[in-house]
C-alpha cells in the first residue's frame, strides 16, 4: 500500500490530498512542486493550505536531501549505493511514510518515488522489507545488495519453512568467517533448491 493511499472510505475524507509534480520553465529548469486539491479546501476553510503545503514539502524534501546526503557520503568511500546505502533508505522512507500517512493522501506516490529516487513502486516494497528484516548491524558492506534483495524476496517461503533465521545467519558468517559470497543469480538459485529440498524432505 503506498504511503498516504485509502484504507477505509471514512479515512479518505480526513486525509488531505496531494500531487507531486515536477514542472519546467521557459529556460527547460525542471522543479519539484506540491499540489493540493483546491476543493478539497473550499469544503474546509478551517485548514491554511499554504501551511499544509509547507509542511508536506519540508518533509519530502528533507527526506530527498538526506538521501543525496547519504549518496553522497558512501561515494566519498568510493562506494555508490551499497547495501548500507539501501538500508539508510529504508529507514527514510519508512520514517517518511509514518510522518504522512494518517494525514496526506499521496494520489502519485509511487511514480514520484521513481523520478526523484530513481526506485519502482516493487523496488520500493523490497527496500522497505529489506530495512525491516535486517537490522542494521546485519547489513554488510561485504554483500551485495542484490543478494540481500534475493533473501527479501524468499522471506516469506523460507519462514514458512521455519529456516529464514538460519539462512540469514548462514549469508552472514559466509562474509565474515568464509569471505565466499555469491552473486545475485546464483544465491537466488541456490536459495530455489534450498527450499525446495526442505519441501521434498516434508513430503
């Protein structure tokens, strides 16, 4: 569910609707700007919608600033966008996401994550649950994030099977004690049959 999005017909009223959107000048100047609803506002004259505007924009902006920032140091260690860059987003996003979504209904949240963050709406999903199932102290510049991603993916079979916790360990004494990691396809494959050897053992 995006951040923002509807979850009963009674909280969609109480929300308040925004866009954001990029406009461009009669230089070619591109900007990030916030739109709201106009009626939403001529139904509540209550509300200040400049204020309302300033206070969304503090909190996306903030949240893009603080992204580059973390950009910008792990390029500074000759890095770019490793798994502890990802991580650090996660917990931006997430944080973002609590601070908005009771009040703004964000109506092209993910379209604007991709154009200001470079991120699908699916990769968004993955670096969210990546930043919730990995603790920080379990993130490893020694491994990739796409094999982290792999482990993300296969949470929830591998947890059904009662073996995520082990398999997670297992990645992380493999880049600690054995400095053998895989890439990304092949620990994917490697998880497929690990899982479906623990399916055939139960049949």
């Amino acid at each position: 569910m995006e951040a923002g999005s509807i979850n009963t017909e009674n909280s969609s009223l109480q929300k308040i609707p925004v866009r954001i959107v990029q406009t461009q000048d009669m230089h070619g100047n591109k900007k990030v700007g916030v739109m709201l609803d106009i009626q939403y506002y001529q139904s509540r004259p209550n509300i200040d919608p400049d204020a309302k505007v300033k206070e969304f924009k503090e909190l996306y902006f903030g949240t893009i600033e603080q992204a580059n920032k973390i950009l910008r140091t792990t390029k500074s260690k000759g890095t770019s966008r490793n798994s502890k860059y990802y991580w650090k987003l996660s917990e931006l996003l997430r944080h973002f996401n609590e601070q908005t979504q009771n009040e703004f209904e964000i109506s092209n949240y993910a379209a604007a994550l991709q154009r200001d963050f470079g991120l699908t709406d699916s990769y968004v999903g993955l670096i969210l649950n990546f930043g919730k199932y990995f603790k920080e102290d379990e993130v490893l510049d020694e491994i990739p994030f796409n094999v982290y991603l792999e482990l993300t993916r296969k949470k929830g079979k591998l947890e059904r099977l009662g073996i995520f916790q082990q398999e997670k360990s297992k990645l992380l004494m493999m880049a600690t004690k054995e400095g053998k990691i895989p890439n990304g396809m092949a620990y994917r494959k490697a998880l497929a049959e690990l899982i479906q050897s623990h399916r055939d053992n139960r049949n």
